[in-house]
C-alpha cells in the first residue's frame, strides 16, 4: 500500500467553515474515496498559514485528486471553492510532498 501526502490552502476566514464540512462530509463521497482504493485519509491545518496537510493510504493508482471526473467529487469541489484556492475546475490547488523519512 502506498502513501502519499500533499498541501492544500484555504482562503483566509474559512478554517471552522471547513472543519464544518467536514465533519459532516457525505457518505457518498467516503464510499467513493473507500471503493477507490483509499484509506487512512487525514488532513491536517497549520493554523498559522491556513496551509493544509493531507495524507492517504492508496491501494491503487488512484488518490482522491484523481477523482475528479466523477459526479460525486465534482459536486464535492464546487461546495468546498469558495473556502480554498482552486484550478479553474474547482479543484484544489494541492502540491505533492516527497516523503523524506517513515518509522513504522
């Protein structure tokens, strides 16, 4: 199983927006992400920054920023734009880190 980690950014004045949504994110959207090979999915904020950090485990190929062509995420994108810096398709920019250490 692969992991992979990237960084995300809000827009200044939505950090408890954000945790709102997603506290109640739609079950659709987590069984999407569950039958797509995804797990142990966290993010975390630097509250300093509005900088955020997500890591995932993949059992695939796939990771939730490949997702982008289904209804679900779509839908999911376009809800979260207005409190995150996105691409012209309401993705959100995110930035791939390079994994420097791991301990089990």
């Amino acid at each position: 199983m692969k992991r992979i980690a990237f960084t995300m950014k809000l827009k200044p004045g939505c950090q408890e927006e954000y945790r709102r949504r997603h506290q109640q994110i739609w079950p659709e959207l987590k069984e999407l992400l569950k039958q797509s090979g995804i797990s142990d999915y966290s993010i975390f904020l630097d509250e300093r920054t509005d900088t955020l950090f997500a890591v995932q485990r993949q059992a695939g190929q796939v990771g939730s920023q490949d997702l982008g062509s289904h209804p679900v995420v779509k839908l999911w994108w376009a809800y979260m734009a207005e409190l995150m810096e996105t691409n012209p398709d309401n993705s959100p920019v995110s930035v791939p880190l390079v994994e420097v250490f791991h301990m089990d």
